[in-house]
C-alpha cells in the first residue's frame, strides 16, 4: 500500500481509572476499632475519605450476611447509622458503598462490639419520713436506664435492712400492705432484680422514723 495515498483517521480518549475511597467505620463515633455498650446507646459512623468532590450515596451496614441498614452519606460524605436494640452480646459489623460516577465502591474493615446489659438506676420515695404505728404510709421504688431509651421492666422488692417487706412489678397499681413494723428507725432500700436487657440494682437506704401510736 501506498502510504502517501493513505488515510488515517484516530480518536483520543482520556482514561481515568476509578478507585475506591477508603471507608472508616466507627463505634460511637470514636477513633476505635469496636467497643462496648449498652442496651440501644450505640451508633456506627462510616466515613467515606477522599479528596473533592464528596461522594454521594447510600452506605449499607451489614452484619453477616443480614442487612442492618442503609443511611444516605452528608454533605461530608458521612453516614451515620443506630442499629436501635441490637441483641447482647458480640457483634461484627460492615459498612459498603456502592460508588458513584466518581469513585468505585468500597468496603470498611469490621468493627467488633460487644452489646451489654445497661446500667440502672433506683431509687425509693416515702409520702413521709415518719409514721405512727397505725398509721398509713406510701413508699414507691423507681427504676431509671442511664442515658439508654430502653425501658426496665421486672420486679422491685422494697427491705427493711434483710427483711423483705413486698415484691412489686413494675407499673402495677398500689398495693396495700399491713406491715408490723417496731420502734425506731429504719433503713428501707428498694431493689431493682433486673431483666433481660437491665442490670439489678440497689437504692440508697431511706430512713424512717416508726413512733408510738
């Protein structure tokens, strides 16, 4: 062929390769690889890092093969996820994201956690710190969760020092009680049996005064 009769004609393409960004999964939003909480007071926060511009997207939170989750990323390109009332014990759990027109996907590495029971608080109230023989009093034992939204539920036993004066569930109505109780003072504490996502736990004792009638 003659090559000065020849004609060519070529086109140029300008490649750019994607790569995936790294994505950082935190407990809680530390700097950790995994930690522990309690009841539904945990949160996970996957970051997806890279230069501008800021990847868009959902980010799905898996843990296994179970779909936990999927959260819309920011403005920062962050997306943060509360499983709500994980099961106790040990768990792994994953964030991926499926890229965008910018970025190939990518996966983080796995967080560990552990979910634990959460701590409680309880406390007792008395209508009086005094009371003739005879006479009525009203004592109400309350459990609390410290800064958790899962609810206690269970049973609370009111003591006069080793002795056991009632067993309450909570949320029943009063309960009307004839106790015998002697003259003097006495420590009455209120104590919190647990349940299946709240520790057990004791009031502080509250003093009362039984007089003559």
């Amino acid at each position: 062929m003659d090559s000065r009769k020849a004609h060519f004609a070529s086109a140029t393409v300008s490649l750019h390769l994607r790569r995936p960004p790294p994505i950082w999964l935190n407990y809680g939003g530390s700097s950790g690889g995994g930690g522990q909480s309690s009841g539904s007071n945990h949160s996970c926060v996957a970051c997806v890092g890279t230069p501008p511009p800021v990847p868009q997207g959902e980010v799905t939170f898996m843990e296994g093969d179970a779909l936990l989750g999927e959260v819309a990323m920011n403005t920062d390109g962050i997306a943060t996820f509360r499983p709500g009332k994980l099961s106790l014990g040990a768990h792994e759990i994953v964030a991926n994201w499926g890229g965008d027109q910018f970025y190939a996907g990518s996966a983080s590495e796995v967080i560990h956690y552990v979910v634990t029971k959460t701590q409680t608080k309880t406390s007792i109230l008395a209508s009086s710190n005094t009371v003739t023989q005879g006479g009525w009093l009203t004592l109400t034992g309350n459990v609390g969760t410290e800064a958790d939204t899962v609810n206690p539920s269970g049973w609370i036993v009111l003591k006069d020092g080793k002795h056991t004066l009632a067993r309450l569930k909570l949320g029943t109505k009063i309960k009307v009680l004839d106790l015998d109780l002697s003259v003097g003072t006495h420590l009455i504490t209120a104590v919190y049996e647990g349940d299946k996502n709240c520790l057990a736990n004791r009031s502080a004792p509250f003093k009362l005064r039984v007089k003559p009638g």
